[in-house]
C-alpha cells in the first residue's frame, strides 16, 4: 500500500509546520498521478499519524486532474487518468504538466479558532 509511505511524507510535513501544536483537520491535495486511493488514504493517514501530534485528525484528500500538453498543437486538457493521444489533434507527442502535485493545502489546529 503505497499510501502509506506517501502519507508518512504528509505527516513529516505536518509536525514540521506544527510544532507542538494538536491537530484537528488538514486538507491535502494529490495529483492522480499519484494513484491515491481514498479509502486507503484515510487508512494509511490514521496510520501515519499515530503518536504524532496528527494523531486523530481528519484528513481531507483533494486529487487533482491529470494535465497534459499536446507538442504539435498545443492544446492542453485535464484527464483522470494518463492520456495516450491528443483529443484535438491524436499526436502522440504529450507532455504531462500537471497531476504529480503533493501540497499540504491547509492545516487546522485543536482549542483555537480560525
Ligand atoms: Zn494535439
């Protein structure tokens, strides 16, 4: 389960923004690139974050398109999985430019507001 390693980066992330601080929520935003599974991301997430100062919190996944840019016309559109072909022009010279996204988006703390 690839989640884990990819939440443990997460939570890495989250004690370092942290500090001391308790965790209430954190909102997160993955690329599908990613192949994230959602149920296995709360799993994984829960996991993580056991003995940290993430431990309990609610974690919001956000995945993000695929985007890919077409080299002969250059159109570019957003997919939920890799695209072989150009829709506009069925070239095969594609370049990806968006989906490998990891951006910990928002984090909410425990007995404070706002
Ligand atoms: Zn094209």
């Amino acid at each position: 389960m690839h989640e884990l390693g990819l939440c443990s980066s997460i939570v890495d992330a989250i004690e370092r923004r942290a500090g001391e601080r308790s965790v209430a929520r954190v909102r997160v935003r993955v690329g599908r690139l990613h192949h994230v599974h959602p149920d296995a991301f709360d799993q994984s997430f829960a996991v993580a974050a056991m003995g940290t100062v993430a431990e309990d919190a609610a974690a919001e996944l956000v995945l993000l398109p695929v985007r890919a840019r077409c080299g002969a016309c250059e159109a570019t559109w957003e997919s939920d999985t890799i695209p072989l072909v150009c829709p506009t022009c069925a070239s095969v010279e594609l370049e990806l430019v968006g989906g490998d996204e990891l951006v910990l988006e928002s984090i909410e703390y425990r007995g404070r507001k706002a």
